[in-house]
C-alpha cells in the first residue's frame, strides 16, 4: 500500500491536511483554537476581529432551522489590540493559524490585520462577506471596487498571505474574485453565509433578534460548490471551498470543484471536533480507491473538459 | 443520494406556554410548562429559553415531572431575568435544549452546596439522589432570608427521607449565621462525603473545589459563562479548552483540575474580553 498525502499548500503555507477550521466557529481563544488544531485540523481560522471591541446582538443569534443553522451574532469581538493576547498564546501552534479580520474602511481592515500579523498570524482572511452587520463584511464585499481597495490597503501593510472571504450574496461571486486578485489577494475563500432568515409562527415574530441572519450548513453546500467552480475558471490563485461541508465526500465534491482546502464549520455542532480527522480518513480511502497518491492531484478535476 | 439530518434534535425551537407560576422568593420564581423534551433533562442540563422581542438566555432544568412538565427557577438580575419573571400563565416562551452534561449519581454519602439560584440545577439533582437512596446532606446559602429558595421542600425532604438540610444566611436572619463554605468545612474536617456537588457564584465554588482537593473528596460541579449558541459552535462560553455548553455544564474533578486557572478567577464576556470574575 502507497502512503496517501494529504499535505497542502495554499498560498505559502503548508498545511498536513486541506481541512480547516472556519472563521466564526469556536476560534475565540487561543485555547480553543488549540483543541481544533489538536483535533486534526491543518490549519486555524480566528473569529473575526476587528479595531474596536464589539457586543455583538442579544440573543438568539444562533438557531436550527430545516437544513442548517441560521446566525446573526453581530461580530462580537474584544478588538485586536486586546486579542493579539490570544494570537501571542499560539506561537507554538503546529499548524498555520490564519487571523480574520474586518473593518468598517480600507484602512480599518488594513490596520487590523497589520496587528494580527505583528503578533503572529501565519496569514490574514479578510470578511467581505458577513451578512448581518451594516458598514461592513457582505455590505461593502459586494461592490469590486470596495474590495479592491480593501485588499489593496492590507496589502500594502502585511507581509503574510491575504484571503478574501466572498460573499455569495451578489450576482457575480467571480466578478468580486477577481477584484480580489487583481489587488493581490493571495487566496480567496469561498463562500460566508447566506443572507435569510425564520420567523416563528406562534408568536409572529423574527426568531433572530436581528431579525436577518446568515444561513450555513447542508442548504448552501450546492451555492457554494457552485461558488467555487465558477471561481476556479475566474482567478489563478488557490482557493479554500467552505459551506455546509459535513463528510468526507462533501470535502472532494469542493475539491474537484477547484478547492485544494475545505473549511468546516457548521457541521461541527452534529459532529464534534473529531470532524477534521473523520474527513481527513474518508479522503485519503477515496483517494487511495480511485488510485491518486497525493490529494493535490484531485483538485479542479471537474473542470476536465 | 445521502438524505443526512442536518439537525439536533433537542435543538428545535419549540414555543410553550407557561402553565404556572411559583413565587419561590421576592425576586425569584418557578414557571412550569410542557414539552417532552425538557422532561426528560438529566439533573443539571440547562436550555435556553427565548423571551420574544427580549432576549434568549440559558437556564438549568429545576424539576421534570413524570407527566411531562418542566421547570425553570429564575432570579431577576437583568433585563432577561426580569422579563421572565413578570411574565404570566399563559404567556410564550421558546425553548431549546436540554443541552450539556448531567450531574451524576454517586453511592453513598453526598455533600450538597448550592448558593442563590445555583439551588435550581441541585434542587433536581437533590430529589434525583434520594430516589437512589444516596444519604444526601444539603448547605443552602444565602445573604439573608429573603434570598433562600426552595425552603418548603428541602424541609419536607427532610421530614419525610431523612435528608440533613442546613440553612445558611450571612445576617444570620434564618439558619446558621455565616457563609455555606464555612459550614461545609467543618462537616468535611469531621465526615466522610463520597461526593460534593455545587452550584452557585463561581467565587464559592472555587472555594468548594479548594476544599475538595485539601480533604480528597470527588466534586462535580455546575459552570456558567455568557452563551450564545448552545451546540459547541459559537466560542461564547469556553473555559480553557472546554465548551461550557457541550462539555459541561457540569465539570467533575479530572476537568476541573484542568481549567483550575480559569476557575473563579477569569471568564470572557460578550465581547471576548477574558475578564476577572
């Protein structure tokens, strides 16, 4: 039996395996952020982190519906100048450990993520996508120009790997990707949440009390493969697929789309943080059964003509 | 094709009415309602409980009755709180849960702690220990008289399964003049307790967990932090490597040791900010 390798590089950093925690699940200690790298992930996305502390919105921010989980949390965070404490408490992490920015200007994002990066993060991922929070995240990620700028300012200010984070809430997601590159986005990750929201019957009323929220889990998978197809023949750059992934299977299915890593988020309420090594498993048995030795070599297959 | 449930069962929102309203203190009441899956919580699981157009907030389980009903034992301390408690029979509210770890039942003798409303998960836990036939001791604290709860059921307990109940209040206005954790010690130095169980301010329990490991007693114990989602997604309620909401609520003493830096001393906020407790 041939070894199968998992190990990925995206954008300069090298990762054991494509899985990846994604931003705004658990990601808000350096404890925390431990435990998933322990667990199995090869790499860590932080929950996104601002200038300026935020509450967030009062609950419920989080709840079920049908086919996934729908959250508007309001990017509560303690601002990066405190959180740089959190960053510095994981300088001995094994795997790359990738800082989430926002911010409500160019220079915002930009002064943000030059912080992340002074204390340690192995790359930034920029929110153009949150779709609950005004000034910020999808509101100002669905404009091109808007996310040039923004990708062009952190840019000019850090020297480690810049994602963007799309949004799928826009008519041309490679449109906005290719903004993104064109400023020098070293990756783009696809796709954030999609704008929706539930109402309760019995009491008439929004059951999220921002009444709007961002929907994740099984319901966007197909958006999102999606999303990340028409990335791949959009931009040259690597592209990290997230979105109701749950399984082994889902992970591929982004893979042959075009992404040569997969971050999960959602799924990890139903599956524990075992989740990333239950993946990691499934993948390399699929890669090993269809004769492929390193799972580099299943990305964008797809595309084939 | 893979039809997965993409769902948590418990997890589901569900509106209930209240059904009744009990005034356990000035500023502390019980509100029962009905739904199958709260009935069947373990002692110490809690749910989260949605006042609409106010606030959704965790809360432990304080009794499950056999024919389905539940409860929930709240003290106004904010806008949450205080909205739950002047709500009436009749009323909505959503539930979701029960979530978390359950406290477990020991064998022989237990050692019960609990100050103000950390008295609701106990109080469950109380009732479920003397079906098992545990010798169960109690330390209800409080500030004063005002504040003590469940009073009338801790003495029937008492009465009719022999369980020793004491009452502490720090103005000695009823029972023993003085903290719980000051009683408790000196029922350690001279007996033997299989278990401590404890619920209340964390400054307490980290004081009952002191006592735990000086006189080599198990502890199993009932943590609270700010939470949001409830299902181990959100980050809210960490402590050290643990998720409050699908670790714990209830930590025994192999975790406890392990978050011991963080216990009574430090949580995050709703900002993320780690502050002192």
């Amino acid at each position: 039996m041939i070894a199968i390798d998992l190990r990925t590089r995206v954008a300069g950093l090298d990762m054991p395996n494509p899985t990846m925690l994604a931003s705004g699940i658990l990601g808000t200690t350096a404890d925390i952020l431990r435990e998933a790298a322990n667990a199995g992930a090869g790499a860590v996305v932080t929950k996104s982190v601002g200038l300026k502390p935020r509450e967030g919105y009062p609950n419920p921010t989080v709840i079920q519906v049908e086919c996934g989980f729908l959250n508007a949390v309001g990017l509560p965070n303690p601002g990066i100048r405190k959180f740089v404490d959190e960053i510095r408490g994981l300088r001995d992490l094994k795997v790359p450990l990738i800082v989430s920015v926002f911010g409500f200007s160019p220079k915002e994002y930009a002064e943000a993520a030059r912080l992340a990066v002074e204390a340690g993060a192995s790359a930034v991922e920029l929110n153009l996508s949150c779709p609950h929070v005004k000034g910020t995240g999808a509101e100002i990620g669905q404009d091109p120009q808007t996310v040039k700028l923004i990708v062009k300012a952190v840019k000019s200010r850090v020297n480690r790997p810049v994602f963007a984070k799309l949004t799928p809430n826009t008519s041309s997601i490679s449109n906005l990707a290719e903004a993104a590159v064109l400023a020098g986005a070293d990756a783009i990750t696809a796709i954030n949440t999609v704008r929706a929201m539930a109402i309760d019957i019995e009491t008439f009323r929004p059951i999220l009390a921002n009444k709007f929220g961002g929907l994740s889990g099984a319901a966007i998978k197909p958006i999102a493969v999606r999303c990340v197809y028409e990335i791949y023949e959009a931009v040259n750059v690597p592209i990290i697929g997230c979105g109701g992934i749950r399984d082994w299977r889902d992970a591929v299915e982004f893979m042959l789309a075009g992404a040569c890593a997969v971050q999960i988020g959602s799924a990890i309420a139903l599956e524990g943080l075992s989740i990333f090594k239950k993946i990691c498993d499934g993948i390399s048995k699929f890669l090993e059964r269809k004769g492929f030795r390193s799972v580099n070599e299943i990305v964008g297959l797809a595309h084939k003509k | 094709m893979r039809l997965l449930g993409w769902h948590i069962k418990n997890n589901m929102l569900r509106v209930v009415k209240i059904l009744d309203i009990k005034t356990e203190n000035p500023s502390v009441k019980t509100l029962f309602f009905r739904d199958e899956m709260c009935s069947s919580a373990g002692p110490g699981q809690f749910i989260m409980v949605w006042i609409p157009g106010i606030d959704e907030i965790p809360l432990s389980i304080s009794s499950t009755r056999p024919e389905g009903s539940s409860s929930i034992t709240v003290a106004e301390v904010g806008e949450a709180t205080k909205a739950l408690t002047r709500l009436n029979i009749g009323d909505l509210i959503g539930v979701r849960g029960p979530f978390g770890s359950s406290f477990k039942v020991t064998d022989g003798r237990a050692l019960v702690i609990g100050g103000g409303t950390g008295m609701a998960p106990l109080m469950m836990l109380i009732n479920r220990l003397v079906e098992e036939n545990v010798e169960v001791t109690v330390i209800e604290g409080a500030v004063d008289s005002s504040k003590l709860i469940f009073t009338e059921e801790l003495k029937a307990l008492s009465e009719n399964y022999g369980v020793r109940v004491f009452f502490t209040t720090e103005d000695g206005s009823y029972g023993v003049k003085g903290l719980a954790t000051n009683l408790a010690k000196k029922l350690l130095r001279r007996e033997r307790f299989n278990m401590i169980y404890t619920c209340g301010p964390e400054k307490m329990i980290r004081k009952v967990y002191n006592m735990a490991r000086y006189y080599s007693v198990e502890l199993q114990t009932s943590l609270e932090r700010y939470m949001r989602c409830a299902i181990g997604i959100c980050g809210s309620c960490t402590i050290g490597k643990y998720r409050v909401c699908t670790d714990g609520p209830v930590f025994d003493m192999v975790r406890l040791r392990e978050i011991e830096k963080y216990l009574g001393a430090y949580r995050y906020n709703e900002r993320g900010e780690k502050v002192p407790i």
